[in-house]
C-alpha cells in the first residue's frame, strides 16, 4: 500500500467539504430541532433492538457507558426514548422508542433514502458498485 500524496491529500479534503455541504441531513430535515449524531445513532440501534440496554449500545458504538447514558437521558428529554424495567430483571433498564422517537427514525430513514439516491443517480450502474464496494473497504479497514 502506498501513502497518498499531498495532492490526493487536498482533493480528496476539497471534494468531502463539497460533498458534506451538498447532501448535508440537517438541512434536508428542515426545521425540526437537530440531533447530534450519537444520540441519532442511539435512536438507530434501539430501532433495530427494541429492549436493548445502555450498556448495549455502548459495545455497538465503542463509546464510554456514561455517553450513552447522557444519550439517553437527552431522548428521554424530548420524548423519543423511554426506559422502563424488565419483570424479569428489575435492575436493567430496556430503552424503546416512543411514537415520536419512532416517526423521527423513519423520518430520517426516509431522507437519507433521498440523499442516497441523489447521491447514487449520476452514477452509472457499474460506477455505484465500484463506489459503494470502495467505501465498504474504507470502512472495514477502521480500527
């Protein structure tokens, strides 16, 4: 593998600026108050766990218990997550989504399906496997 040059350095900043600006969700949500990242990546897993636990969340993420902790009380806050104890376990805590935190989920699934196909549609078909099979190997090769 060889180290990228400077100039491949620049472009590929320059390009990632302009691409971020462009397909940029917070604006495609419009004027809906903004979550941050984590706590949207917090609604996400949750979505696909219902009764998943903080600690849960913290492996998936590989982020500290007390940042999905303040996560979680964050949506709790704003009506998109609820916790509530287990019969079996009245120590646990099992987080679900609430009608809101439910309707804000499908709500950016559906605009970053909208992105993506903004994305992916001056793109030949060929061009958009090579390109999702490139950020596939981008992403696989993060520690």
């Amino acid at each position: 593998m060889t180290t990228p040059t400077d100039d491949q350095l620049t472009k590929l900043g320059a390009t990632l600026e302009i691409f971020s600006r462009r397909y940029k969700l917070a604006e495609a949500l419009g004027a809906e108050k903004p979550i941050n990242e984590l706590d949207k990546q917090v609604l996400f897993f949750v979505a696909r766990h219902p009764g998943c636990g903080p600690s849960d969340i913290a492996r998936f993420l590989a982020v500290p218990a007390t940042t999905t902790t303040s996560a979680t009380d964050r949506l709790v806050k704003r009506g998109l997550l609820e916790r509530q104890r287990p019969e079996q376990d009245r120590r646990a805590i099992a987080l679900h989504l609430t009608d809101a935190g439910t309707a804000r989920v499908a709500a950016f699934l559906s605009v970053y399906r909208d992105l993506h196909l903004r994305m992916l549609a001056p793109l030949s078909t060929s061009e958009r496997e090579v390109l999702i099979g490139l950020m596939e190997k981008i992403v696989s090769n993060e520690h």
